[in-house]
C-alpha cells in the first residue's frame, strides 16, 4: 500500500510538473509577443517619446 501511495505521490507531481511547464510555455510566448508589439509601438513616430523611454 505504501509503495502505492509512493508512485501516486509521484504521477501526481509529474502531472503537476507537466501542467506547469506548459503555463510557462503559454507565458514566455506571450511575453515574446508582447515584446515585438512593444518594439512595433516605438518605431511609430506618431507616439510621444518621453527621454527616458530611449534607453
């Protein structure tokens, strides 16, 4: 029963693991996205540019 329990523990956790690493894809595809939208918007020369934006 405790060797059960032991390898549940560990699909649980796994499965966790898998479900994380996918939240994570999801978030740096979207960070990277945002990112070219991001340099898009500072090439308009229609937007104010503050100095401090320049860096």
């Amino acid at each position: 029963l405790e060797l059960k329990l032991r390898h549940s523990m560990q699909n649980r956790e796994i499965v966790m693991l898998m479900e994380l690493s996918k939240t994570l894809v999801y978030f740096t595809t979207s960070l990277k996205s945002n990112e070219i939208v991001m340099e898009k918007l500072t090439t308009l020369s229609r937007i104010k540019q503050y100095p401090d934006d320049e860096d």
